[in-house]
C-alpha cells in the first residue's frame, strides 16, 4: 500500500497483534481501540487504517481497495481536510467531534443491486444511534439520518464495477457526535444537530465505531443470506416519508408530490397532483413541511 502523505497523514496501519500503529497518536479511534470488546467476525477486526487527519476517508478507502485491500478494512480520520458528501457537497468534518470512517466491502452481486447497500447502511446507523443513544434517528430517502428533523449522520457510497458485477463498495460514514451548537458553520445552522445537541451528553466516538461495525455486520450478513426484503422492511419502519409531500430535486429539475412507497429496489414512487406516478433511482428529497 502506498500513500503520499504529510506528516499529519501519516497513516498508522494496526492489524491485530501487531502494535504497528499504536503508539504514535493519543486519538480515540486507534485499531486497538476500536477492536477492545468489539464483537464482530470481520469489520474492524483486520485491516483498521487510522489517520489523525486526511483529506477524506472515502478517497483513502478507494486507493487501499484499488490496492486489493480486503472486505472489511476500515479506514478512520480524527479530522478530515476535504470531507466529502453526496452530489459532490462537502461534509464538515472537524477534529475530535465526529466519526469520519469507510469501510471496504466486496459482495458478489451484480452492480444493479448496488442501491441495496446504501439502504442497508442508512438501517445500520439508525439502529446504532437508536441502541446506543435512543435519539429518535430516523432515515430520509435514500440515506441521510436526522434526528428531529435535524441530519445527524450521512453516508457516501463508491462503487466501482467490473463487467455487469460489484469489483468493491467504499461505503463512507459522518455522525456528528460532539459537536456543539455554536461549532456548526452558519450555513448548516438549524439544518445540522450531533449526538451531544440532541441528549445533552457527549459519547466516545470509539463507543459508537464499535457497536456500528457490529450492526453493519449483522445487516451485511442478513443481505447476503435472506436478500433485500428484511432491510427494505426495516428502513421503511425507520422512515417518516411515506404519505409525506416532498419535493425532489433531481440534477436542478424539481418534482412535487406525495411519497407512495419506496419499493423493493429503494426506488422512491411520488405521485404528482395529477394523479401520476413517479419512479426516482436518485436525487435529493426535501420535505414540503421543512420548506420556507
Ligand atoms: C452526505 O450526506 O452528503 C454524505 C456524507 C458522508 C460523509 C462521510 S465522512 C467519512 C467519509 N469520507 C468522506 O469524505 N465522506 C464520507
């Protein structure tokens, strides 16, 4: 594995045993760290890349999977330069008050199917937030989490494909868990809320790794072995949109209507108020209720 890296990028490789990568940082997210009672078989259990600071977690998962990093390798970031979100915005990403983490997956599945991985991740991270903190996390199609109407936590899916099949999933993850109210920029004031807004207590960024490596693990495995049908059931449990009026804004074209059903693919049905269906594969959906 090759980085080009500053000093502060420096990554620490930490494979178990080793205590390569240990020693150097004092940040609470370290391989030792994160696998200290962690549960699961593989996520966090391998390969656990940590870096103090990187530009994004995503691009650094990218590179490594390039390199055949195995499913499973997790790279972490106390602090990200460019953190980057969905449709190419940016993702806030300060030292020590948010987990900036991707994970590296490699299912057998046919490319089409790559949406299935996204919604299972939005269910992996509300079930983490509701389990650990029991804030009211709730998911916004396709994939944001908001807690009271506030987003809370994204996820950025890469996918890069061989053929019709999936070569690997980079599937990055942001919660803000301590942030303050006053440590958000104007822009994503009344938009954006942590973990520490919403309870009142801060929580430790390593505590919440853990038991989301552990959920996305069981998540992973149930869609492997039983398919979308429980994930989809789940998300749709863990969703306020059904029956809401929406718009959704799809490359700068804007569409409004009532959200009928998200269906077994996650592709979002909003019918018009002429009484037409609408099928939606991506876009951004904004609650009508939520509009000024
Ligand atoms: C969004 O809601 O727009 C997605 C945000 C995803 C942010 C995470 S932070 C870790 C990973 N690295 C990145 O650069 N982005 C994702």
């Amino acid at each position: 594995m090759q980085f080009n890296s500053t000093q502060e990028e420096t990554p620490s490789l930490g494979h178990p045993g080793s205590g390569i990568g240990e020693r150097n940082f004092t940040g609470l997210l370290l391989a030792n760290e994160i696998r200290e009672g962690l549960h699961t078989r593989v996520f966090g259990k391998q390969d656990v890349v940590y870096f103090k600071q990187t530009d994004s977690t995503n691009l650094r998962a990218k590179e490594l999977a390039e390199g055949f990093a195995p499913e499973g390798t997790l790279v972490v970031a106390e602090k990200q330069t460019s953190g980057r979100g969905r449709k190419g915005r940016s993702w806030f990403s300060p030292a020590g008050d948010g987990i900036y983490a991707s994970l590296i997956l490699r299912p057998a599945m046919p490319a089409n199917q790559a949406p299935s991985i996204t919604l299972m991740t939005a269910v992996a991270v509300a079930e983490t937030l509701l389990s650990l903190t029991q804030l009211p996390a709730r998911i916004k199609w396709p994939n944001d989490i908001l807690v009271n109407g506030k987003k809370i936590a994204g996820i950025l899916t890469e996918i890069s494909t061989k053929m019709d099949s999936i070569a690997y999933v980079v599937v990055g993850v942001g919660m803000n868990v301590n942030t303050p109210p006053e440590g958000f920029p104007q822009e994503l004031k009344g938009k954006a809320t942590s973990i520490l807004i919403e309870s009142g207590e801060p929580f430790r960024e390593v505590d919440i790794i853990r038991a989301f490596l552990k959920c996305y693990e069981t998540h992973y495995e149930m869609l492997r072995k039983s398919g979308f049908k429980p994930i989809i059931k789940r998300w749709k449990e863990l969703t306020e949109i059904i029956g809401q009026r929406v718009i959704v804004d799809v490359i700068g074209k804007q569409y409004c209507g009532k959200v009928i059903d998200v269906d077994d693919a996650g592709v979002l049905i909003v019918e018009d108020s002429h009484g037409r269906s609408h099928r939606f594969y991506s876009g951004d959906l904004n609650l009508v209720r939520n509009l000024t």
